[in-house]
C-alpha cells in the first residue's frame, strides 16, 4: 500500500518511537515535524505517559497545542495547561484487578500515575521504573496508591515477560479494565475501554480532523488501536512484532530517526 502525499495530522508516539533511548529529541526529527507543521500538518502527541511527564517533552517540540497522555485517558491543552478531558480508573476496581492477576501469577509490583495535571507516580516497594529519568515518588505500603484519583496502574513482574504478564492480566481482569503492554517492564492497567485510538479520536474532533488523513507511529501493542484508527499506520523498525503485523509500513528505528526518514519524503 502506498502512502498518500500529504496527512493533516501526524500523530507519534514518544518512548522507543520519537524519543531516542535517552529520552532525547534528535535535532532531525525536530525539523522533520516543523516541515511537516510549515505544510499545514498538526502534530499531535499520543502517549502512554501522563500529562506532567509530557509537558516538557512538548515545549521542546515547540508544540503548544493538544496531546493525548495516560494511553488515551487524558486530553491535554499544553497551552492552557489543562486537561480537556480525562477518564479515572476506579481505585476499587484497580485493586481487585491486581488481586485478581496475583491470584494467577504471585505477588506483582505496582505504580499508578494520579490524575490532573500535577499528579504524581507512585511506585510501591519493589517496582523498578522502566524509565529511570522520569520523576516518581515511593510509598511505604500499597494502600497508599490509592490516596488520590489515578489515571492507570503500572505492572512488573519479577520473573515473567512483559507478554506472558500481559495476556495473564487480560484474562484474568476481564472487563474490570483496559490491559496493554506499552514498553519494555510497562504493564498496564487503565479504565474498561480506554485506549490510544480513544484519546486520538477526541483529540482530533477538537482539531477538526478525521482518521483518513492521519498517519500515526509507534512502536509497541498499545498503538495497535491508534493504527486501526488512523488512515496510515507506521512501524519502527524497534517495533514489537504485533505492531509490525498490522503496519502499513515499516520505519528505521527511533535511533535511526525513523520518523524523520517517513516525514522527509512526505513532505519534501
């Protein structure tokens, strides 16, 4: 399938997709998405990562605009600092979920990222971050997750694979909440039905903009909705296989500034 010439909106991913490994920008994919912005496209974030994480990340982008945070959850207006729209996870069911897949798999370690626009992580005793420059803070007992309105729950687990983990949850959580595998040690849970293909749809409502002329990238099974949505689905070459079969095509890696090589020829 051949890409069209042109895309209104360009909708990336951030870790293992426009970030390189060190959470860094590379000055290519920086121009990459100004060319495609000076052509009339918007770029809008779409990421497993809650809004405060982001914001950063945004004014390096010079991208005052939307970004979509908490893996669809949030609506974020980077301009106005504010969230246009968020869904919670209820702490209730979050918490029986967790039971629920220790029931199957043994004792899990946990972190929840809080609602709004300064809300905190919160790791638990023996949860490792899988991304050790992003700020979290460390409760004494799990009970104190639940202190305040959360976004999603994030899961380790000490011996099994980020799959293995991933389709235990499913089964064993139900309907109770959304699972995805969204990184390297990133497990997560988040409210029944969320998804990136959610936040993206609002998102690009409020734009004025619809699937078809949207081309999105990511690189792991949490962007498989935000593909299905979008009218053009890009892969990097980093990507987890499940990504990778449902792309319409396949990138360099975000080392390798995959975004900018698609970007470039797009928008020469």
């Amino acid at each position: 399938m051949a890409a069209p010439l042109a895309y209104s909106l360009v909708a990336t991913d951030l870790d293992g997709t426009l970030l390189r490994g060190d959470d860094t920008l590379s000055d290519r994919s920086v121009a990459a998405l100004a060319r495609a912005a000076d052509a009339g496209a918007q770029h809008l974030v779409v990421t497993g990562r809650p809004a405060p994480r982001v914001r950063p990340l945004l004014d390096d982008l010079m991208c005052g605009g939307l970004a979509v945070c908490g893996q669809g959850a949030q609506v974020y207006d980077a301009g106005a600092d504010r969230l246009l729209w968020s869904v919670t996870l209820d702490r209730e069911l979050a918490e029986t979920a967790l039971g629920k897949i220790e029931a199957e798999v043994g004792q899990v370690y946990a972190a929840v990222d809080q609602d709004g626009v300064d809300g905190l992580t919160l790791i638990e005793p023996g949860y490792l971050m899988p991304h050790p420059t992003l700020p979290a803070v460390r409760v004494g007992r799990r009970d104190d997750l639940w202190c305040a309105p959360i976004s999603k729950v994030l899961l380790r687990h000490p011996d099994l694979s980020d799959d293995e983990l991933a389709a235990t949850a499913r089964e064993a959580v139900g309907s109770l909440a959304t699972v995805t595998m969204s990184g390297p040690g990133t497990v997560e849970l988040q409210p029944c039905g969320i998804t990136k293909a959610t936040g993206l749809a609002l998102a690009a409502r409020h734009l004025g903009l619809g699937p078809a002329r949207t081309i999105a990238f990511g690189d792991m099974p949490n962007d498989i909705p935000m593909f299905d949505w979008a009218g053009y689905g890009v892969a990097m070459a980093n990507a987890h296989p499940e990504l990778k079969a449902v792309a319409d095509e396949i990138t360099l890696s975000n080392e390798d500034d995959g975004i900018a090589v698609v970007l470039e020829r797009l928008f020469p």
